[in-house]
C-alpha cells in the first residue's frame, strides 16, 4: 500500500513537470507570435489567428495547471525586463 502511494505521488510529479514545460513552451510560442505579428507591417488576418491560438493554447493549459494547483519555480523570460541596469 505504501509503495502504491509512493508510485502515485512520483507519477504526478512526473506529469504536473511535463505540464509545467509544456506552460513555458506554449508562453514561449505565444510571445513570438505577438513578436512577430508587431513586427510585420501588414500582418494579414492569418497571423491574427495563428497568435490567438497561440494565446488560447497556454490559457487552456494554464487553467490545468491552476486546477492542479501546481507550482512553477522558474521566472518566464517574459516577465524578466532587461531595461534596467540595477535590480532595485
């Protein structure tokens, strides 16, 4: 009984890790298509889309994840600004 509780609790651990990469991949993908989309001049309807998507990919697994009440203890590149020089 012990040992399938053990297993239990390792296989979670497993998943809600591969969750949480799987949240950082997705911000990533997300913010390079808000890049992208900023960046070109023109942007058509098809690149409208393809970062709502994007955006509509991570909130779906981001709800998941706060269902799992799962953790990150990584900072997203995102949220970290390189303006300043100082960290004050």
């Amino acid at each position: 009984m012990f040992f399938s509780r053990l297993r239990r609790q390792n296989v979670k651990r497993e998943y809600d890790d591969r969750l949480l990469e799987l949240i950082n991949s997705l911000k990533e993908e997300w913010d390079h298509a808000a890049q992208t989309q900023e960046a070109v001049a023109d942007s058509d309807m098809e690149m409208e889309q393809e970062t709502a998507l994007a955006r509509q990919k991570y909130f779906f697994i981001y709800r998941e994840a706060r269902v799992r009440k799962i953790k990150n203890d990584q900072i997203q590149p995102s949220v970290i600004s390189y303006d300043h020089d100082n960290f004050e």
